[in-house]
C-alpha cells in the first residue's frame, strides 16, 4: 500500500494531467470550423498519452481505496474518538455550574448578610435532606424511637444521632459546614471520585458525628437544646471558653521567648556559607 505522500503525489499528477487536457481540448475548439481539417493538423499523441495516464493512476488510486477499505472502520471510531475528546476537554475547561461558584468560601466570620444568607440555606437544606433525609443522623435520640417499638427497651445496635437544635451551637455550625462542603463538592462537582465518596463516608462524616455527638450529648440527654452557661455572655462569664487564661501573662510570657532568640540578620548581601 503506498504511503500518505504517495498517495498525495498521485492526486497531485492526476490533476496536472487533467488540466492538460482541458487546455488541449480548449485549443481545439478555438480552430476554425473545419474539425477534420483541424484533427489532421493537430498532434494528439500528447493528449492520448495523458487519457491513458488518467486510466492507469484512476486504476491505481480505485486500488488504494480498496486497500485502505479494511481501516475505514477503525477510523471512523478514531475521528468519533477524537471528536468525544475534544468535548470532553472543553466541558473541563468551561467547568461544570457548580464549579463556577466559590465551593469553599464558608467562613463565618468574614461574611456579610448577603453570603451569610446564602449559606445557611445551603447549609440548613442539605441537613434536612441530606443528613437527616437520607442517613438519619440528625434528630431525636434513635433510642426514643426504638424505646416506644421494642417495650421501652433501646433498639440493639442504635447510634447515636446530632441533635435537632445543632445549629444553635457555633461548633456544630462549622463542623456540619465543612462536612456539606465536602460532601457537595463530591457529589455536584468533577471533583469528585467513587474513592473520594467512600473516604467522605469512612473518615470525614463518622469523626464529625463523633465529636458532634459528644458536644451535644446534654441535648441528647434531655430531648432538647440545652444552652451552655456562658453561651448568653461569652465574654464576661467565667467559664465561657478562651483562647488565653491571662492577657498580662502572656504578654511576659512572649517578651521572655523573644530576648532569648537571635536578633536577625543584617539586611545586604547574604554571606557565603561555604
């Protein structure tokens, strides 16, 4: 079978040896009227030799064809392919809605009304339907069910569940919002992977209802929302939780680290270390 630049060059010959011919037949119209006379003095030997040239490289092209007859199909999947992947790499670089918008920008403390709003919806919608919905692990203790369908007796194998009153608890807040990020960047976005779903599940969503669990084992306990005692003055109460015991003693704390350190170097030229 010829090559790509066989097969080229015989194209390219076949229309040189027709624009040859087109232009001797042009010629021979232009004589005058007396076509016999005309044929006799005109030398066809050229233009017969180019007609047969025509037959033999169309012969030889008919055979090409059926030579590559056998790779039609492979090509046609071939151009398909290809085709698919060029989609492909376009959706990637458009990015799926969902990707357009910010996954992670939940933090609480920098937001206006506006972004606040907005995740709260997000956040309170997919407990409802996701957390509580789908897993059952927000609401009412499962032993306040099992209790009333197995004669007051905890249903063997109960889990523990977040209480309802979760979002009146900044931790849980944080926690569940990290948690919904995740999980939406898993299941609504490219992001995610069957091994990323599965890790959600086996490390992500049992160490936040662990922990959640715990922090909110009094509203558990008594069925609903038990407030902490400094939760109406954070700032004031004595038990309320701080990141410093002692502002004065700390500030003595950090002077007595820093006089024992290197004072920094000079600024210039870094000095050679070999």
């Amino acid at each position: 079978m010829a090559t790509e630049g066989g097969l080229a060059s015989q194209l390219f010959a076949l229309a040189k040896d027709l624009a040859k011919v087109e232009k001797d037949v042009a010629e021979l119209g232009e004589r005058d009227n007396n076509v016999q006379a005309t044929l006799a003095g005109l030398d066809l030997t050229p233009v017969q030799e180019a007609i047969d040239h025509l037959e033999e490289r169309t012969a030889g092209l008919q055979e090409e064809v059926k030579a590559l007859a056998p790779f039609r199909e492979g090509l046609t999947a071939l151009t398909k392919a290809v085709t698919q992947l060029r989609k492909d790499l376009e959706a990637l670089a458009a990015g799926p809605a969902e990707e357009k918008l910010a996954v992670w920008d939940w933090s609480w403390d920098g937001m206006d009304k506006a972004e606040a709003g907005d995740a709260w919806a997000t956040l309170v919608k997919w407990v409802r339907e996701v957390l509580a919905g789908q897993y059952g692990w927000v609401g009412p203790p499962a032993e306040f069910f099992s209790q009333a369908s197995f004669g007051g007796q905890p249903q063997p194998g109960a889990r523990p569940r977040i209480p309802a009153c979760w979002y009146r608890h900044r931790e849980a807040v944080i926690e569940l919002s990290a948690l919904c990020q995740e999980h939406q960047k898993i299941y609504k976005t490219s992001y995610g992977t069957p091994s990323r779903a599965l890790d959600w599940h086996d490390r992500y969503a049992p160490g936040v209802m662990r922990r959640l669990t715990s922090a909110l084992s009094k509203c558990a306990t008594e069925k609903g929302h038990v407030s902490d005692l400094w939760a109406d003055d954070p700032v004031n109460h004595p038990h309320a939780p701080r990141g410093i015991d002692n502002d004065e003693q700390l500030s003595t704390w950090i002077t007595w680290d820093m006089n024992y350190r290197a004072d920094p170097p000079a600024p210039g030229p870094v000095a050679a270390t070999s």
